[in-house]
C-alpha cells in the first residue's frame, strides 16, 4: 500500500500545493484493459502548526483526467473512503472543503490482482489553509439548542466514518426538532449527494435556502446536484440566484460557468469563468483548465495553451504538469494572459 501527501505549505508561494507521486501498480501495458476496482484508504490530516476543528469535514472526488467527475464521498479527519466499481486508468483526486479544492493528486487505479486497492492520502493542516477555512462558512455556525449540538457531532462522526444511513438518520432528527436549521439542511443534503439521491438531495438543499436564503453554500450546491443529474437549466437557476444575492462568492461564479458550459453558452461561461478567476485567482485556478480544454476544443490551441501557462503559474506542482508544459511549448502562446478581453471559446 502507498501513501501519497498533500501538504500545503506556508514557504511557498500562493499557499501552493504540493503533491509527492507515487507508483501504485505496474505499467498499464502489464494489466488487461477494462477491469473493475474499489479504490479505498483513509485520509490522514497531520498538524505539526494547528488543529484542524474535530467537526472539518472534507469531499474527496474523483476526476477523470478530462475532469469529468466520477465519483464523490465525503470524510472527516481520519476519515475512510471507499469508491466502488471504478474502471481501471488514470484518475485525479480532489480536496475541497466547503467547495474549495485544497489539494489535487493523480492516480493510475490498476494492479495485476483483482482486488481493492488500498491507497491513503495524508494532508498537511497549516496556517495557510486555516486562514483560506476562515474565509467560507464553518459547518457549525447555526446556533442550537438542547440536544442538537451533540446530535450534530454525532452526526459528523457518522459521516467520517461513512456511516451514512445512521447519519440521515441523526441529520433528520435534528431538523425536524430544528427546521429552521440551515446548516443541518445542508449537511443532510450533501450525504443525499454523495449516496446520489440526488432528489432527496435537492430537496435538501432547497429547505436550506428556504429557511436561510442568504446561505449561498446551499446555493452553490444545489446548482452541483442540478449539474449531476444533467440538468443545466435548473442549476443556472439555482447559482444565478447565488451570484445574484453575492457578487463577490468566486465559488458561485464558478459553478455557473460550469452550468452555462453544460448548456451550451460557452460565451456566458466564458464571463463567469474569468469572474471567478478575478476574485480569487489562487483557489479558483482549476477556472484556467477548464477554460483550456474548452479552448482546446474548439480549435483554439493558443488560448487553451495561455490559460494553461496560468495555471502552472498558480499550480507549478500539478500532477500533470509537464504534459502541460509539452502543450504550451507545442502551441507557442504568449506567456502573458490577455487581461482586457475576454474572448469566446468559439474559434
């Protein structure tokens, strides 16, 4: 079993993270093509700085190397993971916490055994990512009363351990002694998103914002269900709504850029991707590769190979850096990005 490390450094610049790779099975020419894995580990947070809140909840997600998403769970500090039925190739995995990427690693999921494959993922917890925590909602910041503030540490320790049916089970108990618990609302809606009911999911979020309509987490994560089940519309509606209520929320931007991309107003995208961008250029910088392979593919190689050279400047230690680099020099772009236009994806 290898374990790979995602630290996040305070000597680096932008809080960049680091990702040490490792082999985990034999080369894919050594392995028969279209096997099926589990892929399971647990994720190990260090804290050689500061403690990481005993309640941090993090969303480990499964990307293709087109960033498609593949799969998603969610964990707690010492939290094990387990994503099922995964055809064997090359993956990437993705840290968020309250939807924002702290780490990236890749991954080739094949092994000449079929059997699971065991792979742990240790984070570093510094000052640079409390200080960039400080800055979205904290899961516990409703204010309770009786018993449900113990019942939500229940329920975040049954999340962390994937106990998933007895934390809807405690999740509901809060908000129907609690309706006007916002935060419970969301968390029962993102345990609905990962066992993908999404319907129950949406309903979720929805009472979220119902109760707490300035709450733009549940916002931003309706839209994500609405993109899940393929249905753009409903989540341009959703994280228009979001923007609309925070201009400012890179998060939301972003998600609607992704909702517009899904429904075909790539020029639309285009504003909210580079919006996103404008307001958190460090943490919103996976705006750059999506921007990049959309470019990419519509022929536009020297704009796709500009955004890339931003992302690498943001992110030199990306797992797929140097086939990122291979494109940029194939396509000779400017190294500097256009900043006073923001043009099409349309060639």
């Amino acid at each position: 079993m290898t374990r790979f490390f995602l630290l996040v450094g305070l000597t680096l610049a932008f809080n960049t993270v680091l990702f040490a790779q490792a082999t985990l099975t034999p080369s894919p020419a050594d392995v028969p093509p279209g096997r099926i894995f589990t892929l399971y580990g647990e994720l190990i947070v260090i804290e050689p700085e500061v403690a990481a809140p005993a309640n941090t909840m993090f969303d480990l997600i499964l990307y293709s190397r087109e960033n498609e998403e593949v799969a998603r769970q969610r964990v707690g500090k010492g939290g094990r993971y387990s994503f099922n039925n995964i055809l064997e190739g090359n993956y990437l995995i993705g840290v968020e916490i309250d939807n924002v990427e702290i780490a990236r690693v890749a991954i080739h999921i094949a092994q000449r055994k079929l059997k699971p494959i065991e792979q742990d993922l240790q984070l570093n917890w510094t000052s640079s990512l409390r200080a960039n925590r400080e800055v979205v909602a904290a899961p516990d910041s409703y204010s309770r009363s009786y018993q449900n503030p113990k019942l939500f540490d229940k329920a975040m320790k049954q999340i962390s351990k994937n106990e998933l049916p007895g934390a809807i089970a405690t999740l509901r108990s809060i908000v129907e002694a609690d309706p006007k618990d916002y935060q419970s609302w969301n968390e029962l809606g993102l345990v609905y998103f990962v066992q993908k009911n999404f319907a129950a999911a949406e309903q979720s979020f929805a009472k979220a914002i119902e109760v707490e309509p300035e709450f733009i987490t549940a916002f931003v994560n309706l839209g994500r269900v609405r993109l899940a089940q393929k249905k753009p519309e409903g989540a341009i509606a959703a994280l228009r709504s979001g923007v609309e209520k925070d201009p400012k929320s890179a998060i939301a931007n972003y998600f609607l850029g992704e909702a517009y991309f899904a429904a075909k107003k790539e020029s639309i995208a285009v504003e909210h991707m580079n919006q996103a961008l404008k307001l958190d250029p460090v943490r919103m910088a996976n705006a750059n590769l999506r921007l990049a392979s959309v470019y990419n593919l519509a022929g536009r190689k020297d704009l796709a190979a500009i955004e890339y050279n931003e992302f690498l400047k943001k992110k030199p230690e990306y797992p797929d850096a140097q086939r990122l680099r291979d494109y940029i020099i194939a396509n000779n772009p400017r190294t500097k990005r256009r900043s006073d236009s923001n043009p099409s994806p349309n060639p």
